[in-house]
C-alpha cells in the first residue's frame, strides 16, 4: 500500500497539520470579522436610539450656523447615564437653575415638575413621533436605512417609520428587575447598559435584521432597527474569500510539501538502490552523497566508507586465500614430489634420507605458515590474550637483540642500541615479539657491512620504539602495502629464504591490539626505519 511508503506518509501528516492550521487561521478570522462587523452595528443602532430619545433638536432660532466648530445638534448623553430631562443652566456657584434663575435639583435628579417635554408624557410622545417622522424622510431611499417605531405603554402602537419591515412585535422588558417571557425573541443587554430599568438597552436578532430597544421614563418603548442583509452578504464573500485562498495554499502546499518529501527520500532511495547492487557483487558501487553535511549526507558517507572497507576486506580475503593457498601449495609440491622420486625405484639409504630431510624442511614451513595463519585469526577475532602490566620497554628490546646477533654476526651487521628506560603498558611478551620482527626484517633486507640501530625513548605520554636499517629501502609504491598479509617486497628472494611474509602483517596486528600505532618511513637507497608508538604508564 501506498501508505507503507515514508513519502505518502510524511505527505499525509503535511496535509493534516496544513489542513488544521487553515481551518482553525479561518474559522478564527471569520468569526473575529463577524463579531466586529455586528458590534459596529449595535453601537450605531444604540446611538441612533439614544440620539431619538435625548437629543430633540433645538428650537430653529437657536440654532447655530451650519459651519460653526461648536454647532450641536443634539445634547448627547453616555448610553450607561440615567435619562433626567434636559440638562439646567448652572449659576456661578454650580448650583443648577431653571431657565428663570431660580436654583433647580442637583445633577441626576429628576424633574417631574419642570414643564419641558421630557417630563410631560405626551409633550415626549408628541417629540417622539416627529423625530420617527423626519428621521423617515432623511432615511428614504437610502440602502441600508434604519427604521423607528414607538409603543405606549400600554402596547398600541404610536408611530413607525415607512420602511419598517411587517410582522413587527413590541418587545417586552428584560431589564432588571424584570422577567423574561419565554418563548420570545432572542434579546440581550448592552454590554454598558447601567442602573435602573429606564435607561436599560436590549438587542435582538429577527431574521436577518437587528434591532435595538429601549423603554423610556414613562414605559414608552421605542425601537430601532436595519437590515444585515449587506452584512451577511459581505460576511459571505468573505468565507468564500477565505475558502479559496485556504484552498489555494492547500495545493501550493501539498505541491512543495511532495516536492520536500521527494528531496528528503531521494537520498534514501539511492541508499538503497546502492546496497542492492552491492549485495548483488558489485563492491564498487558508492552513493552520490550531493549534500554532504546533512543528516543523510553523514549517514551516506558512513555507508560510502563502511562498503569502501567491505570491499577492502573482500580483497584481502580473496588475496589472502590465493596467497595461503599459493604457500601452501609450494611445501606439499615439494612433500608429493620427494615421496614419488624414492617410491618410483629402490633407492640408497643416502638418497632416501636426504628425501625425508627436504619432506622435513617442507612440513617445517608448513608450520610456520599454518602457525602465523592461527596467530592472525586470533589476533583479528581479538581471541588472543593480551595482559596490561607494566615493563621496560628498554629491557624488552635489549632482550630482543642479543636473540638475533647471532643473525645480525652472519651477515656482518653491526647493531647500535639506544634504549633510554621507557615504562610502557601491556604485554610485554607480545611487544617482544613486534620487536623480534622489525629487527629480523632489518637484518634480512640490509645491505652487507651494514648497520642496524634501535631505539627507546618516551615522548608526549607514549612509549616509542625504533628500528632503522641501511638497506636498500622500500619503493613508494610498496610502501602502503607492506603490512598486507604475503605481501613481498622481493618475492622471489623472501621465498628462497623461507619466509612468510606474514611478519609485519602479526606485527601490525599486535601493535593495534594494544591501541598503538605503527609507521615505517624509507628513502631508495638509503633504508627503511619504523616506528611503533605504545600508551605509555
């Protein structure tokens, strides 16, 4: 199934969370949009109300010039203010005074006896339904006009604006101190609505128009409404709005989120396709690492370098089985070969003797090889004990070379020794052994009249030892293979001389198993000189 795929998968988690995060940003802005665009509604349906019910306009003799900064037209009053009538001129200590300078009620007291319009019920009715009447004519033939209607108290109706819409109902009190008749319209209070009954301001939805209501000193109610049929429309064009963009960044997104996932896989893919044609046989094979400090850029130089030493440990398997079979091969000739030449006739005591001598000779090497064989593969299967102890390295060495002056006597070689007292950490048996080598690979590939010279000496926390000869030296091109196991310099001479070629392949073998290193460094014609570096104490 498409959906065991890495790709589909990492595609379908990009599509929810892009899905969620564009529903959720929309949901959010529309609703954000909605709840402003119908909050500016209320507010201009309650200033339009409070306008009505406290702001007759002044008589025309007082009236001041149309463009006059300080022209008002109504008295205005904060919605959460008690309606108290018209507001009283005050004399020049703060009192309020009536209109013929007699002292009036402090501020926010009522009235009842003034006889202004506001505290005679039908003087304030009468003011009412003319302010319905000319608010109607300035609101005719306009799209979005407001419509106003008044009830008495007693629910008849006393005037409506031209363009109220039918099946209008007088809203009941919901203020405080009043119950809510069930099965009603949907009314609410004015989120600043304060104080008693009179200046209580309720809203309500009726179908697709809104309306704002209040009830006046005497149980008057007026109304006020419009029609959101704009509103809603807009509110429409812009979910359809939100809808195509959303849709739109889907696929914009869904399209880079595949293009992503293809750039992320692709690398995977090649990881792959490459270990299929390497488990196929072809070792050569290696990834195209394109970004090489990425995640999967490491990953691919990791498995660049692990199949570069699969293939390395392929080689020198192949090599090393041709090469033990080629050594082997050579001492059991030779065995076969002596037994068929006494057995093809009779044969003097001597003949047969010196027969079994050269079959000896034969199983003898046959010895060493199979015996430096078990060495190596203990050796790389880390089955080969090692102590950690600490020793001389001088001693060691010292050791080492009055084994091999006789051998070094032979051929005329002079040995210089240098052996300061280094401590070192391991097995000094098998570091012994290292030694042993070098010095009998200096012997052997030195030059007559020679010279061999060794070393001790302890620097920057390590244990060094050198071996240094003045042979002929090692070519450039056999000097990174000189540790491979039946690698031969002078192969045709190693061979005449019995040996293995698997001397500095157990040296190299003992230095790592102790965390050492081993280096040889060589000039043609001027000799080799390795160096073995140790943990020191």
């Amino acid at each position: 199934m498409i959906f065991n795929s890495i790709r589909w998968r990492l595609q379908a988690w990009h599509g929810l969370i892009l899905l969620g995060v564009l529903t959720g940003f929309g949901l959010t802005a529309y609703h954000v949009a909605r709840d402003n665009q119908l909050r500016r509604i209320d507010q201009e349906l309650q200033q339009h109300l409070w306008m009505t019910i406290r702001m007759p306009p002044p008589p025309a003799e007082e009236r001041r010039p149309e463009n006059s900064p300080t022209r008002d037209r109504y008295e205005s009053r904060p919605p959460g203010e008690r309606f108290d009538g018209p507001r009283a001129p005050a004399n020049s200590k703060g009192d309020s005074v009536s209109p013929s300078g007699e002292p009036g009620p402090a501020p926010g007291e009522r009235r009842r006896d003034h006889p202004g319009p506001h505290n005679d019920p039908e003087k304030f009715r009468e003011h009412l339904c003319d302010s319905i009447q000319r608010v109607s004519l300035t609101e005719a033939g306009q799209t979005n006009s407001y419509y106003f209607v008044l009830w008495q108290r007693e629910g008849a109706l006393l005037a409506a604006s031209t363009n109220t819409p039918p099946g209008l109902a007088r809203p009941e009190r919901t203020g405080p101190g009043s119950a809510r008749e069930p099965g009603g319209p949907k009314e609410d209070r004015h989120s600043g609505a304060q104080g008693g009954p009179d200046n209580f301001v309720g809203l309500r939805n009726r179908g697709v128009f809104r309306e704002a209501f209040a009830f006046a000193p005497f149980g008057d109610c007026l109304l006020v409404g419009r029609s959101m049929a704009p509103d809603l429309a807009a509110m429409r064009r812009l979910a359809l709005w939100l809808v195509a963009a959303g849709m739109a960044i889907s696929v914009v997104g869904l399209a880079g989120g595949w293009w992503l996932a293809s750039r992320a896989i692709r690398p995977v893919e090649d990881i792959s396709a490459t270990a299929l044609k390497i488990a196929g046989g072809d070792l050569s094979q290696r990834i195209n690492a394109a970004d090489a400090e990425s995640e999967l850029g490491r990953l691919a130089a990791v498995l660049n370098s692990t199949f570069a030493r699969l293939e390395a440990a392929f080689s020198h398997q192949s090599r090393f089985t041709s090469d033990a079979s080629h050594e082997l091969r050579t001492p059991v000739s030779v065995i076969l070969s002596q037994v068929q030449t006494v057995l093809s006739k009779e044969r003097s005591g001597a003949e047969y003797r010196e027969a079994l001598e050269a079959c000896q000779r034969a199983a003898f090497r046959m010895k060493r090889l199979t015996e430096s064989l078990l060495e190596l593969a203990r050796l790389d299967a880390g089955q080969q004990p090692m102590k950690r102890e600490p020793f001389d390295l001088a001693r060691v060495a010292r050791d080492c070379v009055e084994l091999v002056r006789p051998l070094a006597a032979d051929r005329g070689l002079d040995i210089q020794c240098e052996l300061s007292p280094t401590e070192c950490i391991g097995d000094a048996e098998r570091i012994g052994q290292v030694a042993t080598n070098l010095l009998t690979n200096a012997i052997h590939f030195n030059r007559a009249r020679g010279t061999v010279r060794i070393s001790t000496l302890a620097e920057n926390g390590s244990a060094l030892l050198s071996v240094a000869d003045t042979g002929a030296g090692i070519p450039t091109e056999d000097r990174e293979h000189i540790f491979e196991r039946f690698y031969r310099v002078e192969k045709s001479r190693s061979r005449i001389q019995g040996r293995t070629g698997l001397g500095l392949a157990i040296t190299k073998a003992i230095v790592d198993a102790h965390s050492g290193t081993i280096e040889v460094s060589s000039q043609p014609g001027n000799g080799s000189t390795f160096v073995v570096k140790l943990p020191a104490r």
